[in-house]
C-alpha cells in the first residue's frame, strides 16, 4: 500500500470510531457493540503501528499517554467564578426583583440547568484540537490535567466542524462518576487496602488529578459541558444558542436544561427536579438559574466574585428514614467511647448508609435514641451521615434505652466519666482499638504519609501481635508483612519502602501524628514554630508553652500532661532512635519584605476545604507572613470557612471576626 493510501484507511477508521464513540458516549444511542468497536479500535492501532509518523494527536488511539502536568498552574482565558447560592423560592424571587430593577423595562428570559456535583474543569480547543485541560482551581488559575482529561471519551479530541468554527475557544463543564458505577470503585478500592470515595464528586474529582492516566481511563467518568467560556470570532446572542451550537460541536450537553420566560416557571422547575432528584443517574445539588441574553449579562455585570446575572438554588438536605437495629461503641485514638447507630441499610445521596455516628452520650439522650427506634437520617453536606430526629410515633414499646458501657468495649478497662468535659474515655494505654486508631492517625497523609497502611492491615499486625506500639512500625520486616492476609512480595516492600520514607517527614506532622490530645495540624506547627524541636516542646512547662498566642491552658496541660507520662517517653525515644525527624525545620523564614494581605495577620481554618488540605493552606498563610491558630478568639483576624464550618464558624459571628470563604481565601494568595 502507498503512503497515500494508508493515511487515507487511517482517516476512514478515525472517522468511524469518532461518530461511534459519539453516538455511544455523548448520544447514548449505540450502533454497534462494543466487540465491533474494540476490533476496529484494535484495526487502527494495528495501522498506527506499521506507520508511526501518520498517527495524529486527536486519533482514538492516543487517548491514554502523555505526562501529567500534575501541580502545574495554568491561567483560564475568562474567570470561572464562584455563584451565590439560593435555598428557598422566596430567594430566587428576590433574585428575579435585582435582576429586573437593573432592567427596567424589559423581558427577561431565564436558562434553568442541572447542577452536577463533580469537578469543574476548562477544555481549550485550538484550531478544533483539544490543547488543554485544567481544574477550576481558584477561578482565574486550575492544575493542567490535560492528559486525564483526555481519556473521558465524551471529550472530543477535536470538535465537529461547523460554519466560523473558532480558532480558539474554552468550554466549562463539569466531570462526574454516574452514582450506579461507585459500588465496583468502591470494591476495588477496599480490595487494595484503600479507603472507598465517600460519594461520587470526590471519585471524579480524585481520579481527574491522578498521576498515572492509565488508572484514569479506568474510571467511568463523564462530562456534562455547561457553558462556552471563551471564543474568538463568533457572535452568540443567547445562553441557549451557545449550548445548541456545542451540541452540534459535537460536545455532551445535559438534556435536562430549559428556557422559561418567567422566574415562577423557574421555581416550578425547581421543585420538579428536587421530586426527581433520587432517579437522576448522577449527583446533583440545586439547580442553576441563568439569564439568557448575553448582551442583558453584560449589562449585569459582577459583583467582586460572582455573576449578577446568575445563581444557585441548592437542594434541601437528602433525608430519609431507617430503623436503628442496634447500637455498638467505637473507641478512638484517645480514648474516647463514641455511640454508632447500626441501621437498616439505606440508599441515601448515591450511598448506602449502614452506619452513623450518635456522636456523645450527652446527644445520644437529648435526642433519646433507642434500640428499635425508625429515626431520620441526614446526610450533611451529601456526606456525613447523622442521625436528626426520632420518629416517636412509630414506637411500639419494644425498644430499648442504651447507654455506653462502664467499661471499655476493646480492652474491658473502667471508663472515666469527667464533669468537665462531655467524653467518656478508656484510659487504658494499651486498649488495642485506641491502638489502631493510634495508628490509622499517625500513618495519615497529613501526619506520616504512610501509603498502604490502611484499616485492613493495621488490624492484622495488632489482632496478630506483631504491632503492640506505633512505634514498633519501625521494626517491621519484609518476612513479618508477608505472614498478613493477601500481603504479597511487592505489597509487603511497597510498605516497608513507605515506612522507610516516613522517616523524612517533618518534625510538625511527627509532633501532629503522635497523636496528642488536642494538638491539630496547625497547633503542631505552631509548637514548633516557637521550639526547637520535640525534646525542647517536651521540657517546656504550661506556662511557656500557654503564653503562645493560640495555645490556651488546657491545650498546653495536655501538651504537658503527654510529655510527662513514663510510658510516652519511652515510646518517643524509640521514635527518634528509629530515626524520624525530631528538629523543628530550620529553613530560612519566609520574605515578607513585601508586605501582603496575610502579613502580621492571625487565621482559623475550619470546616473542609475542596481546593487544598487544611495543612497546605496553613503553610500557603505562614509563606505570605501570616499564622493559623486552633481557636477563634478576639485576637483572630480572619476565619477560612470551608464547607460544614461547625462552632468555630458560630464563634467568629460572634466575636465580629471576618470570615472568608474559600474562594475569597485562595483569590487573595499570591500566584506561583
């Protein structure tokens, strides 16, 4: 065959497979099986490889492959900001009132969409070849995932011709795991000794910001394009014509939008889809409401982080009812005795829910939970699941009062009971369960980082004895790993190579996954900010160690109370003699010669923050010269409030403090 005529075999077979990988991914309408598909796909690899310098970027074939460009920051050709949320009919009338105060006179045409809760992403297509892919990020810069996104084959590799097809343009949408694909994940996840996605949105969003795009292109994940960022020399009229003209671009657009002329017509939409939101194949959270013209959203504007002519219309909370078959006590790395709710599994929020936390025995009488009881359950945020309220008129008299044991459960050690605080705690040091939970904290990512070492094994090496002492971790061997349950060669030097690179962690996340009452990541590295290493913390007493702006006297008694004990600093001897980082880290201090937003100024972090870890922002605010504290208190200049925020959110109301949502927090960082 001639050159000529194998490129053009080449095009026919790309051609084909194109339209097919349309109809199957974004169309839902196959024509072929996925055996047919396979062999033509294995046909045109087949011919790439007899001829190499004809395979092209937007092939079929060259969907996997390609570095990940995995913390590289890339800057989005328009701003992906942030909507104000509405939660009631009431705030989207108000919202329609601002809307047509700033257009008198005229009418106003309103575009309602799903709101898919995975992970917003940017695609820029240049020449109709996909070029780039990046996260949201903070809204003006993502984390290039080109090569990941590449693999979800509802993305095209390069767009259906049109007329005036853009140069250059960037489309949003937003990537998702359908909610009946988690169970297989989840499975697999367990299999390998890792922790299962707690719901769809962070099993997309984990799996889009993995290094290896081979591990990506196994996951299930979709995309739904919501809107055309960005395009040079093409003239739109409305939101509604931007979306036809991306289907017949050949991107998948959720089937689900509508147009409406009046925001009553919204709001019944809105109740219509909350009816329907447990049928919905994927998770969504509320609903997007839009104004149509593109010349009224000019005329609109923004505000300092979102569009005026937008907003979101949250769900109400996923509830639903279940029966508590029983009630058993979990004991944590302290010690603590914590009432957990056995239930009648229960689909709720894409999840099966069999257990969930009664929290304290003061929570679990306020809200007299019984044995028996048919309770209603909640999940905050789509991810905890708590128990709300008890259904009393469903009582029968069957059902028993539970109380929490006089001694502990694990080790069958008295429990303490203490007027000053809510806890009650097993006391015993070497109670196995706060042994494993001991562990479980001090091989976490944010402590040691010690991969592999999930519940699963840690269970084995202490039911086994091989484990009496976190410390004894360091003593492990290849030998002892592969005695455990489906540990083979490589599982068991992966571990001991993880163990091994713990030993470079820094002093802080040491002092943080020792596991002392109280001390959090931020507290860790507070401590060390003022010592210089674990054994200077060790011999300061409660007074210096309270006088630490953000160290209050009961945290510094328990600091104190830790370092004292015999059996602690035996335990940390053996810590330090295996090696682990013990010198508070001795890098120059930051450059705030430049003074910043955050210079001189105090921060509390709460609540979970979807763009870094808690750690990483505390480190980002001490690199711009400012410091995290524990608690909110009138020295507090600002609180960073991710979702959930709690009490600390509460307090800050209450003592004026400023809170910055997380959006606001990472727009005011310094870009890298």
């Amino acid at each position: 065959m001639t050159t000529q005529s194998i490129e053009n075999q080449l095009n026919r077979l790309r051609d084909k497979l194109r339209y097919h990988e349309h109809k199957y991914y974004v169309e839902n309408q196959p024509e072929i099986s996925d055996a047919d598909f396979d062999l033509m796909l294995k046909e045109l690899e087949t011919l790439e490889a007899e001829a190499p310098e004809l395979i092209t970027p937007d092939s079929p074939t060259q969907r996997v492959g390609g570095a990940v460009g995995f913390g590289e920051r890339v800057r989005h050709y328009s701003s992906m900001l942030s909507l104000d949320n509405t939660f009631s009919p009431e705030e989207l009338t108000d919202f329609d009132r601002r809307v047509r105060q700033m257009l008198p006179e005229e009418a106003v045409e309103y575009v309602a969409e799903l709101k898919i809760d995975g992970l917003g992403v940017s695609l820029v297509y240049e020449d109709g070849m996909l070029t780039r892919g990046a996260t949201r990020g903070d809204g003006e810069y993502g984390e290039n995932v080109t090569a990941n996104l590449r693999t979800i084959r509802s993305i095209p590799l390069r767009v259906a011709s049109i007329d005036s097809s853009p140069t250059l343009m960037e489309v949003r949408g937003e990537v998702f795991i359908p909610r009946d694909c988690m169970d297989g994940i989840n499975r697999e996840r367990v299999e390998n000794d890792e922790a299962p996605f707690v719901n769809p949105r962070n099993a997309a969003a984990g799996s889009v910001r993995l290094l290896d795009a081979s591990i990506t292109a196994s996951r299930p994940l979709d995309i739904f394009i919501y809107t055309l960022g960005y395009a040079e020399g093409i003239e739109i009229g409305t939101h509604s014509e931007s979306l036809a003209l991306l289907v017949e671009m050949g991107f998948k657009v959720n089937p689900s939008t509508e147009c409406f002329p009046s925001i009553e017509e919204v709001i019944d939409y809105c109740h219509r889809q909350t009816a329907e939101r447990e049928n919905i194949a994927y998770d969504v959270d509320g609903i997007v409401v839009k104004v149509n013209s593109i010349a009224q959203q000019t005329e609109l504007g923004y505000t300092a982080k979102s569009p005026r002519w937008a907003v979101s219309c949250k769900f109400p909370a996923r509830q639903t009812t279940t029966q508590v078959l029983d009630i058993d006590v979990q004991v944590g790395r302290t010690g603590v005795l914590t009432p957990r709710a056995i239930l009648d599994p229960v689909h709720l929020s894409g999840a099966t829910i069999t257990h969930a936390t009664l929290h304290n025995e003061q929570d679990l009488h306020r809200k007299d939970v019984r044995v028996g009881d048919t309770v209603v359950l909640e999940r905050s945020g789509d991810v905890i699941p708590k128990v709300i309220s008890v259904v009393k008129e469903k009582r029968d008299g069957t059902e028993k009062v539970f109380h929490l044991p006089d001694h502990c459960p694990a080790c069958d050690s008295p429990v303490q009971r203490s007027t000053e605080e809510v806890a009650v705690r097993c006391v015993n040091s070497e109670c196995p369960m706060q042994l494993k939970r001991r562990i479980e904290s001090f091989a976490w990512r944010s402590a040691l980082n010690i991969e592999g070492m999930g519940p699963a094994v840690i269970t084995q090496l202490v039911d086994t004895g091989m484990v009496t002492s976190v410390a004894d971790l360091y003593d492990l061997q290849r030998t002892d790993l592969m005695k455990i349950e489906r540990m083979g060669e490589k599982s068991a030097d992966n571990l001991i190579r993880e163990i091994e690179g713990s030993k470079s962690v820094p002093a802080a996340r040491v002092l943080f996954g020792l596991g002392i009452m109280h001390v959090g990541q931020s507290v860790a590295e507070l401590l060390l900010d003022r010592f210089s290493s674990i054994d200077a913390l060790a011999a300061a007493g409660v007074e210096e160690i309270a006088s630490i702006h953000g160290i209050g006297p009961k945290l510094a008694e328990s600091v104190c109370h830790f370092f004292q004990q015999p059996a602690n600093q035996q335990f940390l001897q053996r810590l330090k003699d295996a090696g682990l980082q013990w010198e508070a880290d001795d890098s120059p201090a930051p450059d705030i010669s430049q003074e910043s937003f955050f210079t001189g100024k105090t921060f509390v972090l709460t609540g979970t923050l979807s763009q870094m870890a808690r750690s990483e922002a505390s480190k980002k605010i001490k690199e711009c010269g400012g410091k995290t504290t524990s608690s909110v208190t009138s020295k507090t200049d600002f609180l960073v409030a991710g979702e959930s925020p709690g009490s600390k959110y509460d307090r800050a109301v209450e003592l004026g403090v400023d809170i910055l949502t997380e959006e606001e927090f990472v727009a005011k960082l310094p870009v890298d």
